[in-house]
C-alpha cells in the first residue's frame, strides 16, 4: 500500500506541468560549483550544484553525482576532487561544460587551471576553490552522494558565490 504522502512524489514524476511538491522542492537553493577531477586522459569536469558542508572537524562537504557517470568514476579512482566556487563573474565559465567537444577536445581547453597539491585543476578564474579527498559514498537515489575531507582551499578574489533554485525540484 502506497501512503498519500508518497501519492503526491509519484504522480509528480510522471505528470507534465510542475506539481506543488516539485515547485516547492526546486526553491531548496544551492550553490554553482564545476567539479573537476582527473581521469585517464585529463582532467574532467562538470557544473554541480548539489554540494553542501556537512561538518566542520574535519571539514567535509557531500557532492552528489549522477550514478554511472564518468566522473563519478575518476573520483573513485583518483581518491579526490576540487569545487571551484562560482560568482557572478566567473559564471561565464560553467558554458565550457555545457558544450559538446570533438574527440580529443575538452572544456579545459579554453580555461586557465591551477593544479592543487594533489593534482587536481580547479578553475583560476572562478571565486575560489576547495580540494577534497574522498573519504566515503553513499546511494540514495539515482544520484551517488560523495563525501570528502576539504584538504585545501583559497580564495582568488573577494565576492558572493552564485545561488541557484530550480522551477522544478523533480529535474534538471
């Protein structure tokens, strides 16, 4: 038997218009990240916005990945990750990751990295960053929710990070 508070979750997923559930969900707010990694060819990246601190000692923050997806990937297998934080002005940078590449070309291309200690890019031209080591996961959903140490971080300027809501909190 199916509860009437897990009714309105369902019928959300499969109907056209935005229902009440999903337009509340989507003005949960968060913040606008590219996530970078290294994987067998170079480095990777997308734009993230399910990130979150979630402690203080050691600091941690969850990143949560779609599961099956390359990156989620190079995290495991390169033990670690970097959010570079976005602003207003380096939010022009998220567009490199939206764009489909030739084989051989990548969004990184056109962008100025630095490398972090532990190797991996983060955007120079973003507010700042943090590098994270992975130290667990855990799935939930349909999404596979990182958790890592922030080893380091700097800010490049001063400024407010971006925030993001969405119209519907069920989708992209």
């Amino acid at each position: 038997m199916v509860a009437a508070c897990e009714v309105a979750y369902i019928l959300s997923m499969s109907e056209a218009e935005i229902t009440p559930l999903a337009q509340a969900l989507g003005r949960v707010s968060s913040g606008l990240y590219v996530v970078t990694s290294v994987g067998p060819s170079g480095p990777l990246g997308f734009v993230g916005s399910f990130v979150s601190q979630v402690g203080f000692e050691p600091p941690t923050v969850s990143l949560a990945i779609a599961d099956g997806r390359d990156h989620l990937t190079s995290i495991r297998e390169h033990g670690h990750f970097g959010l570079s934080i976005l602003d207003g002005e380096s939010s022009k940078l998220m567009g490199a990751f939206f764009k489909k590449y030739e084989e051989g070309l990548s969004p990184f291309d056109s962008l100025e990295l630095t490398e972090t200690e532990c190797g991996v890019p983060v955007l120079s031209g973003a507010l700042g960053y943090l590098t994270c080591k992975l130290t667990s996961e855990h799935k939930p959903c349909e999404h596979v929710v990182v958790f890592g140490e922030v080893l380091d971080g700097k800010m490049f300027r001063e400024g407010d990070p971006l925030s993001h809501v969405r119209k519907n909190g069920l989708s992209y």
